[in-house]
C-alpha cells in the first residue's frame, strides 16, 4: 500500500510540475492569413510555446492543402511575467504562389524612433 501511495503521489507531482501550454483557436485576418497566439505557463518554456503556435498554423494550412508560411512572430511575458505567449501570424498558400518564398525573418527592434518632422 505504501509503494502505491508513493507511485500515485509521483504520479500527480510529475503532472503538476509538467506544465501546460494553452493555444486560441486560429483567427483569419484577411485573405489567406491568419494569427494564433499559445501560451506556455510558469513551468514550461516559450519554445514549448512557439512550437504549438507553429504546429496549430501548419495544422490550419494542411487542411487546405496550403503550406504554412511565416509573417510575423513575438514574444511576451504574461502573467506578471511567469508565463509566455508567443503570438504568430502566418500566410497559407499554394505551393506554386508567387508569394511562396523564403521568409526573410528578422527580429522586430524593440524601439521605434519615428521622424515627425514631415
């Protein structure tokens, strides 16, 4: 009996101390693109979280017979900065679309100096 108790705690610590991640349902935001937004909590990394917002984009795109093609992708703290959410915005498209190239990706600046002068 003892053992079993031990297991069965073990068992409930392991799955508490796992973590999750959460997805929203994918939003269309125009003609063929779309956004979804995962979050990983306090016990889970962002890549956990980046990984599930991917896997929910390409999910999206397979069933159209589209290929998944990066736009935009961030990070942010939530949750007085225990969690992370990781916000990705992608296109669907043909595999034959002129648009279907490889992504120039490239860190968004974390300041913008805008020139008002105009």
């Amino acid at each position: 009996m003892r053992v079993e108790l031990q297991v069965g705690i073990s068992v409930v610590a392991a799955a508490v101390l796992s973590g999750c991640v959460s997805t929203s349902e994918v939003l269309e935001m125009g003609k063929d693109t779309y956004s979804v937004s995962a979050t990983a909590d306090g016990m889970r990394s962002a890549a956990s979280a980046r990984q599930r917002a991917f896997e929910a984009g390409r999910e999206m795109c397979t069933k159209q017979g589209k290929r998944f093609m990066l736009a935009n992708e961030s990070t942010s703290p939530t949750r007085m900065w225990i969690d992370t959410t990781v916000d990705v915005t992608f296109r669907c498209l043909n595999e034959n679309d002129s648009e279907y190239v490889r992504p120039r990706i490239r860190q968004a600046p974390d300041v913008v100096i805008e020139d008002q002068k105009k």
